[in-house]
C-alpha cells in the first residue's frame, strides 16, 4: 500500500508496530513495501535513538525484549493519534469529502459487506462510498491513518482488539461462526491427529481467533498447520480440493456446504462463535460520518 510522506519518527513507529506483528524482518519489509536491508536499518536507527534494543533477534525470527513491550501499546495508539490529528486538520481546512470509507477483511469484502450495506441503503441511497479490502492486520492500520473511516472486521469475545477502546469504538452488527471442514473425499475420516491441518497467517484477524481458541481447546491435537493463507478464500479452495482441514466462516462457505462440496470435520461443538463488528474513532473529524454513525447506533 502506497503511503503518503510522513515524518520519520512516524515511519520507525510504523516499522516497530510491522516488526512486532510478523515477527521477520523479510514479511515486515515485504508489508511495509520495501527491501528487507533498508527496513533493517530503520529498525536499527530507531533502536539507537531509543537507546535501548527493542528485539530478540534470532534465525526463526524477532521477539520483543522487555522494553519492545513496553512501548508496543504506546506506539501503536500514538500513530493513531497523529494520524487522526491529521484527518481533524484537513477536515477543518474543508479537504474532507462526504465519502463513506471502509475498511473489511477480505472474507466480509465479499459475503456481508454488499448484504449489510444493500439492507441499510432501502429507502435512503448513500451518496458515496468506498471500500478497502485487506488483512486485519492492514485495515488496523488504515483506520489509524485516518485512510478509512469505519473498520468491518471479525469479533471473538476472547481475543481483544489491538485497538484501544479509549480511541475507538465499535458496534455489532451481525453474526457469523467458523466451522471446521473438510472436502468431501476426506469427510470419512475423523481423526483430527491425520488430517493435514491448514491454517491462518499471523496478519489475519481469523487467524488471531483460531490460534487462540486451539491453543484453549485442542493444543495436544492439532500439528503445525501443513499450509498457511492469511485469506479465507484461499484456504477454502484448498480444503475443496481435499488438502486438509480448516476453520471456514460460515457466511464464506454456506453455498459449498449446502451443496455437499465442504462438510463438517467435526461437530458442532468445535464451532467458533463469532460477531461482526463495525469500528470507528471516537473522535470522527468527517460530520457526513459521524451522522452515519449516529444513523446505525440508533437503529
């Protein structure tokens, strides 16, 4: 994703928060959109203005020392902040549009987006919109930037948002569950031990909530995925094609389901709840927002 100039205190922040999520300097340099020697160097020169070392650096990939921790938090709710005092600005100097902007995670970009949106729009036509379709981990930092207004994502009542709800809200605004499937040639086998497992990249919201409630529920019986996708289209083309198992939304794969392509893997009690939320700053520089806001929240 193109970015506009930015200071470059803001740049190391943006880099610290991008190393701390993917954890290799390649996957954070290849998100940033740049070479892995120049990110490096970043990285380091932030460290040296720190004073302090901020990653354990070793051959898997970086940790967080003790003091990364610490400011992790503190950097990820200051790029918020400036960039949100950038939106205010530009609002008060008349450069904002009455453009709604969203940012989805791809599975809703294509199933509940176009739905939620036709049912708001019966009766009153919004006047412009448009929408940001990426991983979780890249709409996070949309909505930070003030690229976006409004962020449509997967909730978990047990994985909390990276978003600080002192800087943001959010509301539901529908329902949805990750059912675990298989193709139709490997429905006869249930051993979870022997089905090839296919999971979620760290950079996806999904995958946040999947590595969380199997580290709950099933350490001792799922292996390290075989093949990793931060889509879930992805890994539902790869589960149709009989690769393995994988927790597919329901809202994504209920055609293939009912069309006996996909089936349950395992009962429903390996069903992960989920909600679907719509979030937002709390402080919105757009007034045409803001009054969409309100519309939602009180209806």
């Amino acid at each position: 994703m193109l970015k506009r100039h930015c200071p470059m205190e803001l740049v190391w922040l943006e880099d610290f928060t991008a190393l701390a999520e993917h954890g290799s300097f390649v996957r954070a340099a290849n998100a940033r959109h740049i070479t892995q020697p120049a990110f490096s160097r970043r990285i380091r020169a932030f460290e040296q203005w720190m004073g302090v070392s901020l990653f354990i650096r070793t051959p898997q990939g970086t940790t967080l020392t003790d003091a990364g921790k610490h400011i992790q938090a503190s950097a990820f709710d200051a790029i918020g902040r400036l960039y949100r005092l950038r939106a205010e600005a530009q609002q008060i100097a008349g450069e904002a549009t009455r453009t709604l902007q969203f940012a989805a995670t791809h599975s809703l970009s294509f199933t509940f987006f176009p739905r939620w949106i036709r049912a708001l729009e019966q009766g009153a036509p919004m006047e412009a919109m448009r929408l940001h379709s990426d991983t979780m981990s890249t709409c996070e930092q949309l909505l930070l930037q003030g690229d976006c207004q409004f962020l449509l994502s997967h909730r978990h009542c047990a994985v909390p948002s990276r978003l600080s709800p002192d800087q943001f809200e959010s509301i539901k605004v529908g329902e949805d569950s990750l059912i675990p499937l298989v193709g139709k040639e490997l429905s006869s086998s249930q051993c979870l031990e022997v089905l090839p497992y296919l999971g979620y990249t760290d950079a996806s919201g999904l995958g946040r909530v999947v590595n969380h409630w199997l580290n709950e529920n099933a350490t001792s019986l799922i292996s390290a995925p075989r093949f990793t996708s931060h889509l879930a289209a992805v890994l539902m083309s790869m589960v149709l094609e009989n690769k393995g198992l994988a927790w597919i939304p329901k809202s994504l794969s209920e055609q293939e389901i009912s069309d006996g392509r996909l089936v349950r893997a395992l009962d429903d009690s390996w069903d992960i709840p989920l909600e679907i939320h719509l979030t937002r700053p709390r402080v919105l520089a757009s007034h045409f927002a803001n009054a969409f806001w309100q519309k939602l929240s009180n209806g």
